[in-house]
C-alpha cells in the first residue's frame, strides 16, 4: 500500500485505543495510523473537513474532535472514523449559506 499524502499536517493525537490520528490541512483529511506499526488504517473526514488544523480524543467516549478551519466548525467522529456531528461552530446548510452560529447537535 503506498504511503498516504499527509499534506500540510497539522496536529497528532492519540484515541482511547492508542491509534494515531493526524490532521491533513491541504488533504482535508485526517488519516489513522497503528501506533506500532505505522500502518494505515483509515482516512476520514474527506468531503467533511476542510482545512483540518487541530485535532483531539474525548476520553470518555473514544471520539474524535477535528477543528476545520476554512469553514469555522469543530466536527465529531467515532475513532473509526465515522461522523457524528457538529460539535461547534457555523451551522452552514449544504449549499453554503450560513445558519448562525453554534450549531449542530448539542455535543
């Protein structure tokens, strides 16, 4: 498997299981690293995040918190990757238009 394109990491943080999750700013991404082996094991956020720049474990839950810079949000992922939800930030609707601010599902 070839090695993925970390363009532009950011930040690293550690899930509840000891992966390595790093944030991608120029990727959009985040990708999920065996802390042992270096392995890849997931990418996530594509299409979600844009400009991830900070990145951070609930330890209580395991989730995943990614700050998206170019559109002010804070999103919340499972540490397998899947999304959860707005955490925090501008409440923007598919099409781009501003909603307010702190939107998204309570978390």
């Amino acid at each position: 498997r070839p090695a993925p394109s970390l363009a532009g990491a950011e930040d690293v943080a550690f899930d509840s299981e000891g992966a390595v999750h790093v944030s991608a700013y120029y990727s959009s991404a985040v990708y999920k690293f065996d802390a042992q082996s270096g392995a890849l094991l997931a990418v996530y956020g594509q299409g979600l995040v844009s400009g991830p720049v900070g990145i951070a474990c609930d330890p209580s839950s395991g989730d995943m918190f990614v700050s998206s810079y170019r559109d002010d949000k804070v999103l919340r992922f499972t540490p397998g990757g899947a999304f959860v939800g707005v955490a925090a930030g501008a409440d923007v609707s598919p099409d781009g238009e501003a909603g307010g601010a702190g939107g998204g599902g309570g978390f």
